[in-house]
C-alpha cells in the first residue's frame, strides 16, 4: 500500500513540476531555446509575456492566438514563445515590460524589434505583426546578389 502511495504521489509531483514546461502547442517557454531556433529557421521571435491571473492575456490567447490567420502566419514566419512573468522576473525586468498582456517581437539575438501592449483584435495585431516585420532587415544570406560588371 505505501509503494502505491508513494508512486502516486511521485507522479503527481512529476505532473507538478513539469506543468510550467507545458505550453499552448506551437509555443515553447524558454527563450533562450526560442533564440537558438530562431537562428535555425531565420524567424523572428514572438515573445507573449502573460501571467495566469491575466483576463487580458486570457483573451488574447482566444480571440488572436487560436485564430486560421495567426497560426498560418505565425509557423511562415514565427518562434512562438510564451513566458510566464511571475515565474521569469529577470525577463520581465530586462525587456521593462510594465503591463500585460506585453507582446514582443525579437530578433534571432534577442535585440527587441516591436512591442504591443495590451489586449488587440486580430486584424490589428496582425497588423502589428506585419509592421514588425517590415522593420526587419533581410538576412543576409536572403539578399539577392548584384550582377557584377567589370
């Protein structure tokens, strides 16, 4: 009896422990892993930092996250990372994120290339997205190469 009590309660500390690796699916929670995959795939990273007592960032994650459009777009052209405030306060304190639901979009060096605070439609924050996205130089092994004359 006590090995299945003490099983029992392994795994629920087991389910404990790991519930904050768990993520949206398509989402990852650690940045640094969001940087390396970034320099992988030549995207942009995402970065939604939310908290669970959010109503806002609640709805985001319903109204623009879950949404045809988002997801097309975000696996064209995304590293989706979510980050948890209250569990990551050095991140909170390094980008100065003040509110939630804060949305930042990165480069594959971390270096900050747009920001959306608060909760968004869709279609703005789609535009947003977009935005970011033209702000964005071309990688380098993306340019096309000038023909050379002599």
């Amino acid at each position: 009896m006590r090995i299945w009590l003490f099983v029992g309660l392994m795994l629920m500390l087991g389910l404990a422990v790991s519930y904050p690796a768990l993520a949206e699916e398509g989402w990852i929670t650690s940045l640094d892993d969001g940087l390396k995959q970034a320099k992988d795939s030549n995207k942009l990273i995402l970065v939604d930092f939310t908290a669970t007592w959010c109503g806002w960032c609640k709805k985001l994650q319903t109204d623009v996250f879950e949404k045809d459009d988002f997801l097309k777009y975000a696996q064209e052209k995304l590293v989706l990372v979510s980050i948890d405030a209250d569990q990551n306060r050095s991140l909170v304190d390094k980008y100065a994120v003040e509110g939630y639901p804060t949305i930042l979009v990165l480069n594959a060096v971390g270096e900050k290339v747009h920001q959306i605070v608060g909760y968004m439609t869709l279609e703005k924050f789609m535009f947003e997205l977009k935005e970011a996205e033209s702000k964005t130089p071309v990688p380098v092994s993306e340019k096309k190469e000038e023909p050379k004359t002599n």
